[in-house]
C-alpha cells in the first residue's frame, strides 16, 4: 500500500498463550517487518489493546480466563479498541466459534495448524481491507472487480461490459461482498446488511440467494465462494 510509510511500522498484538505457537507468530511477523507485541491471557490483551493501539490483532480463542470470544467482544465494545481489526486463531474444528467471533466483529481467522505463507497473507489482506476502508456503503460509489462493475447510484451491474439484472436482494449481497473482496461473511452477516435486524430469514434463503446471484453472473459468478461450514467470501484481485 502506498501511504504506508517505512519508517514506521506497523503494529501487531498476538494474543497467544502456547509458546511455541507465539514464536512462529512472532518470527514470521518480524521477518515480514512487522513489530510484535506478544501477551498471553485475555486480561493482558484488553489492557493491551487500549494502550498500544496495535494495527492489528491475532487473538487466539482458546485461552485461559476469559477465552477469544469474550475478548473480542470486549474489545469491539470499547471506543477505545472498537475499531481495531481482529484475525482469529482458531482450531479447523471450531467452526461454531468461527461463525460466532466474525459476528462479534471480527475480520478474519486463520485455522491451526497454519502456514507461514497463509498467516502473511490473511494478515496483508486485512491490512489492505482497513487502508482501503469506505464509508459503509456510499451512494456515489463504483465498485470494480474481477470483470463486474457495480454502480451504486443506479443500481446496475455490468458484466464483462453486459448488463445483468439483478434483483434488489441480490443487488445488495453483491454490494456487501464485493466492497470488502476477501472477507468473509457469515449467512447472519449477509441477512443482517441487506436486510437490517429484524428480518426473518433462514441460513437456506441466504443460500438460495447466492445460487441466484451466481447464475447471473456466469462465469464471474466463480468470485463468490463458498467457505464450509462458515458463510462466503468474495475472492480478491490477483
Ligand atoms: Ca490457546
């Protein structure tokens, strides 16, 4: 990213209590020229947080005392750390956990064990999210990605110069997903953004929506993929 500059680095908290774990974190994130605070409860995390204002957070969501869950939840409750981005440590088997934390707020997780290559990547990803980070949904806004463009205003959608018609619901699912290309949202997510709260929806309508969108979008539809056991993700530009 361009306005990042060099003299200054750039802030990761790693909430971690195994140490071997915290030491691949840790000596993967400095090599990558990242500067590392590593604590190991969720108490220490929180205090943490507020005090150092890291760019980022790797919270794992088994920890002794107050587990990742509640830290997280705590964290996006105080203005103070309201607006840091979290990445999850999870277990692949968590997925419950999973589903839950991103809807506490959380931006990202990364499954154990994990690659070096793939923490690096979800890191830069979520780092690139916030610097490129709009006011939620603008109405002025022409969103451009992989062939699909999507104006805002007029609510219409080209592919690959074509138009395509979309219903409303449909129109709002791709808006949501394609301004935040990498994240994943969670089927509650998805219902929450097109629909506000009170909207009575069920996992399979969210599902059905998106098998409608896909077709539409032909073979750009590929840009929507489906993350088991969590909810979708609309994949990011080479
Ligand atoms: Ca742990």
């Amino acid at each position: 990213m361009g306005n990042i500059g060099a003299m200054e680095k750039i802030k990761i908290l790693v909430v971690e209590d195994e140490a071997p774990i915290q030491e691949l974190l840790q000596f993967n994130l400095e090599r990558s020229k990242y500067r590392v605070h590593v604590v190991d409860s969720g108490e220490e995390a929180m205090t943490e947080a507020a005090a150092l204002q890291p760019d980022l957070i790797l919270l794992d969501i088994m920890l002794p005392g107050a587990d990742g869950l509640e830290v997280c939840k705590r964290l996006k409750s105080d203005p103070k750390t309201e607006r840091i981005p979290i990445i999850m440590l999870t277990a692949l088997c968590e997925e419950a956990d999973i589903v839950t934390g991103l809807e506490l707020g959380a931006d990202d997780y990364i499954t154990k064990p994990f690659s070096p290559r793939v923490l690096l990547a979800r890191v830069k990803a979520a780092l690139r999210r916030i610097a490129a980070a709009k006011p939620a949904q603008s109405d002025d806004d022409l969103i451009s990605i992989h062939g699909i463009v999507i104006d805002v205003t007029r609510h219409k959608v080209e592919v690959n110069g074509e138009d395509i018609s979309l219903t409303f619901t449909e129109f709002k699912v791709l808006q949501l997903m394609a301004n935040q290309p990498g994240r994943v949202f969670t089927r509650y997510q998805i219902v929450d953004a097109v629909h506000g709260d009170d909207y009575p929806v069920t996992d399979r309508s969210v599902d059905v929506q998106i098998v409608g969108l896909r077709k539409k979008l032909g073979e750009a539809g590929t840009c929507i993929e489906t993350v088991r056991g969590i909810g979708y993700r609309f994949k990011e530009e080479d």
